[in-house]
C-alpha cells in the first residue's frame, strides 16, 4: 500500500543501497525506474518485522544471521508468470533431438535441470513430451526443478493448477496427465514422480553446483531480470560444471552471444539453444557462435 510504503523513510539512497543488497544476494536487478515496485513488494516484510524503516530492514538483512527471511525476499520479489507448453519448439527439440543424441553415449541416467521452474509447468511439460515420446520406457531419466522461492517450489510438489496455466496446453494432455477437482487440477502421481524439487538460488555457487553437471540445463526467462555481472556469475559455473556435449535452453527474448565462449547457438530441431561442444581439432574462432559465422 502506497501509504505504508512512505511512512517507511523510502528516499532515493535508500532504495539504491537496498536495491544493491538484493541485487549481490539474489541476482534480481531494479534501475532506478522499477523503485516503486522493489519498495511495495517489501513494504509488508519491513512492517511484520516490526522495524520502522526500510534502512532498519536493510541493516537487518545485511547482518542477520537469518537466512529464513531472505527466503522471504526471495518470494516477496519473485515473478510466476508461466504456464504449459511455453516456448514448446525448444522443449520439443529437446525431447525430439538432444535426448536421442545423449541416449546413445550415456552409461548413467540422463539429467535435465529446469531452473527456475516456478510453480513446476515447465519441468511438467518436459515430462509430458518425454512420456509421449515413450522415453521413460527407454532410458533412465532424472528432471530436476529448482527455484530461489521456497513458496514457489512448495506450490510446484502440490501439483495443483487453475485454467491461466493451461492456456496453450492441448486438452487432450490436460485429460490425460491432470485430474480436475473443483476449480483446479492436480497433476497425476505418475506424472508428478518424475520430478523431483530443490531450492535453488542462481547466483548461490555452491547451490547451483549440486545440479549444473546436467547435460541439459532449461534456464529459460531469468537472465531478463538480472544484470550484466549476474548472468556472468551464473554461466561461469554453467562453463565449468556443465559436460561437453552440454545443451543450455534460455528464453526466446535472451541472448547469451558475446558473454560466453564455452557455448555456442546452434539451431536444433527448429529451435535455438546454446551447445558446449567436445573440443575437435581445427576449430573455427570460438569466440564467434555459428550463427555469427554463417552471417
């Protein structure tokens, strides 16, 4: 609420510092244009602290043993705009083109990490297409959702959706795969055993490393909210713990050109995701993607 917002000794410098706080502990970048919304989102968590400004909450989160409330910021802050079969030529092109490829070299069960999975329609669908494809009777599969909201990842082991998720889902898949009660829908128990959850923060190194040596990692519509120096810390640890071949699927408005050399963008199956190839010799500049030499 606007009120309770300015009661809170809000100013420029404040916003700023705090702004930058969350900035190094969560990734999430806010210029100066989304202030408004940093501050409402947080407003109430100053207020059921029972501090009387935001630079009392700002010391309190900076040197507080307490990691409990930023798991609190984290779901304060955190955006679940997503639903069934979203970008589905990518995830297709997964199922359809990288799994075979990996089929055929791997002796361990195949893992695909989905990060951030928000409430879980994205490593759903992923077991969606694999099922249809008949790949669960095949090979061994492992699908790891993760996502920096604890409220995110419980909503996701519920399994329980409204109509807004399933705008684009086929209602054939919606019958098949989900079980309608009232005015929700719950996953099917078949279905929802083939994923398993974590919290995950991106920019937390030693939390990423517990999923990031998957040959398939799905980190699709987060680098939009991060900054420069963020999406770098991450694709850092994605260079160095992902295996070559390794398959990297971000959001069709994000680019990761000019900002890794370990991956390039390679068009697979109709749809475009970032390849981390086993060196060969004779290689062409690997500074340049594929797409860049072609043009």
């Amino acid at each position: 609420m606007r009120y309770r917002v300015d009661s809170l000794g809000l100013s420029g410098g404040v916003t700023q510092v705090f702004r930058d706080l969350v900035h190094q502990r969560l990734g999430l970048f806010y210029d100066a244009t989304n202030f408004d919304q940093l501050a409402d989102r947080l407003a109430p968590l100053v207020v059921a602290r029972g501090l009387s400004s935001f630079m009392d909450y700002y010391y309190f989160l900076k040197y507080s043993d307490e990691r409990e409330e930023w798991t609190k910021v984290m779901d304060a802050l955190a955006v679940h705009e997503t639903y069934f079969w979203r970008e589905i030529d990518q995830l297709r092109a997964v199922v359809d083109v990288v799994v075979p490829r990996l089929a055929r070299r791997l002796a361990s069960p195949l893992k695909i990490w989905s990060v951030p999975c928000s409430t879980g329609e994205e490593p759903l669908t992923l077991a969606m297409l694999l099922s249809e494809a008949g790949w669960f009777d095949r090979l061994p599969i492992e699908i790891i959702a993760s996502d920096a909201s604890p409220e995110a990842v419980a909503a996701a082991r519920a399994g329980k959706y409204g109509q807004r998720s399933f705008r684009s889902l086929p209602t054939c898949m919606r019958d098949k795969y989900f079980v309608s009660h009232d005015d929700k829908w719950t996953v099917v128990p078949e279905l929802q055993r083939r994923v398993s959850y974590d919290v995950v923060n991106l920019v937390a190194s030693d939390e990423v490393g517990r999923h990031a040596s998957a040959p398939i990692v799905v980190c699709r519509n987060v680098f939009i909210y991060f900054s420069e120096e963020s999406i770098r810390r991450v694709l850092g640890v994605f260079e160095r713990a992902m295996p070559a071949p390794g398959y990297l699927c971000v959001g069709a408005s994000e680019s990761l050109l000019r900002r890794t050399v370990a991956f390039e963008l390679q068009e697979l199956g109709g749809a475009f995701m970032y390849v981390k190839d086993e060196p060969r010799g004779d290689q062409p500049d690997p500074r340049l993607s594929r797409v860049e030499r072609a043009s």
